[in-house]
C-alpha cells in the first residue's frame, strides 16, 4: 500500500485579503506577527503598513517600523514582493484632523474594492492613527466592507490602573475615539486578553531555533529586547500582537462579545460613547495560535 505525504500547507480555494499595521519595532511581538501573517497562505497581504510608536523610545519610531519590516522581508525572501507603505509618523493633532500618509491611502484604496463577501481586514499592532486618519479623509469608508481588528485598550470589566495608561492606546488617545466614535466595524482585543500569548525561552530555542536565520532572529531580538527593558529576572515574552493575526484566520478561536463604543478620557479609561455595536475579544485559544505560528516559522525553514 502506498502512502502520500504532505509537505506543504494546501492552498486554499479562496483568500482573505488583509492589510497589517504595525509599529514592529516597538517591543518584540510584532515581528512574530508580522511573519505569522506573511506565512498564513489563506492571506492575501494586500499591505503592510509601519506605524509610530510616540517618542518615549525612539525620535523616529515609524522610520525605525520601516526598517525593521524591510529586514523581516530580506529575512523571509520577500523583499519587494509585498507592498509596504509608511504610516503617520505622529498622532493625529486633534479628532477632526487627519495625518495623511501612504499608509491610510492604502486603506482607503483598498476598502474601495471590499465586498460583503470579500471584506478588508486591516489589523492594528500598534496606535489607530492610520485608520482615524483614513476615516477624516474619506469619511464614507464607514460603509465600507471593512474589519478592523485592534490590539489595544484596557479591561472591561475592572477599572484601568490609576497611574498606567495602555501602550497603543496612549500613542494615540484622539485617533482610538475617531475610530470608535465612525460605527466602522470593530474587533477589539483588550489588554487582558493580548496578554496571556506567552512563551519562554526554551519553548521558542526548542520549537522553531535553528529551523533557519529568520527564526533566529526572531528569538534573538526577543531576548535582546527584554535584555534592554527588563531590569527583573526574566525568560519569557508575550507575543501580545499575535491574536490580532488570529482572528484573521479563524475568527472562531477568539470569544467575542459585543458591547456598545465607548470613548476614551485622558487617562486612557472607557466613558460613554457611541453605542455602536463593537466585538470585544475576551478570550482567544492560543494553543491554536501559537501552534499554527510555531509550525509555518519550520516549514519555511525547511523550504
């Protein structure tokens, strides 16, 4: 009896066109997720776009996004073959007032062509201000087939921290409430959800080092990164981006509930808003999540 094997992931009959947003230098989960997203045959990746991370890191965050995609695409082989266009370099000065940039005209050409059965995903890893912008700019993308998933906000069910404001949230406080305020469809994964996407050390040298020179790049600026910015003992990270990958794929793995559009006052906590309905994520199967990630990182290093 014969025996077939499968050594590739099948391609599938059809596609889900997407666009990833990120502020990939920022910390260290969003070259997982950016690498998750450009493995994902289901995904037509019809953009990448790099994003500001503020100033409290780096005078020239969205550049240094840029650069950090450009090597991710050496590193994957992919170097000009997947267009990337710069995002705002700043928050947006005020909710009536865009930050025009390649990026959010790439949002809006692209939602031009979405339809009820080929809707625009478009990702978040980092700050709303590409999509905020998108919106003032051409305001009837509202009504457009169009998903907007979104790494960022605190908890709904416990008060936020006094003293803390959330990271993406609080590179862009003016652009969150544009964007929540539009009625523009929304799938939010909050800060104790994004959370909980950890991995150690020895689970990322045992699952994907060695496999080839992206996956251990990815290990290695990990480790550098918490090197940098850990004062405490540690071995591990949140790849707290990663969900957003996720629900890209299989909406399904994440528990969503809907609850109407609040706002956001100056220290990042929730107050009444719009009440349009938007899908907050409150939990995500990341055995699923992380397994899928871990397996194609091998399977590109075996290709």
């Amino acid at each position: 009896m014969s025996t077939a094997s499968v050594s590739a992931i099948p391609t599938p009959k059809r596609t889900r066109r997407v666009i990833i947003n990120t502020d990939a230098k920022n910390e260290a989960d969003d070259q997982f997720a950016i690498v998750h997203g450009l493995l994902t045959p289901m995904f037509d990746v019809r953009g990448l776009i790099p994003a500001h991370f503020g100033t409290r890191r780096s005078q020239r965050s969205m550049a240094e996004s840029r650069e950090e995609i450009d090597l991710l695409l050496e590193l994957l082989g992919r170097s000009g073959q997947v267009p990337v266009a710069d995002g705002a370099a700043t928050p947006i000065p005020h909710e009536r007032t865009a930050v025009d940039s390649p990026g959010a005209r790439m949002i809006i050409e692209e939602s031009k062509v979405a339809t009820a059965d080929d809707p625009l995903y478009v990702s978040f890893l980092g700050p709303l201000t590409d999509m905020a912008s998108a919106i003032l700019l051409d305001p009837a993308i509202v009504d457009r087939d169009v998903i907007v998933i979104w790494i960022g906000g605190f908890d709904y069910t416990a008060p936020p921290p006094e003293t803390t404001i959330e990271f993406n949230l609080s590179n862009d406080i003016a652009a969150a409430n544009v964007v929540f305020d539009s009625g523009i469809t929304i799938w939010q994964v909050p800060q104790p959800v994004y959370t909980k996407v950890s991995v150690s050390y020895a689970e990322l040298i045992d699952t994907i080092g060695g496999s080839s020179e992206l996956a251990d790049y990815l290990i290695r600026q990990l480790v550098e990164w918490n090197a940098t910015w850990h004062a405490e003992p540690i071995e591990s990270r949140s790849l707290g981006d990663s969900p957003a990958i996720g629900l890209m794929m299989f909406p399904a793995a994440g528990r969503l509930r809907t609850v109407p559009a609040p706002r956001f006052g100056a220290q990042g906590q929730y107050v009444v808003g719009s009440g349009h309905p938007i899908q907050v994520c409150e939990s995500f199967d990341v055995r699923f999540l992380l397994a899928d990630m871990f397996a194609k990182i091998r399977l590109f290093g075996r290709s």
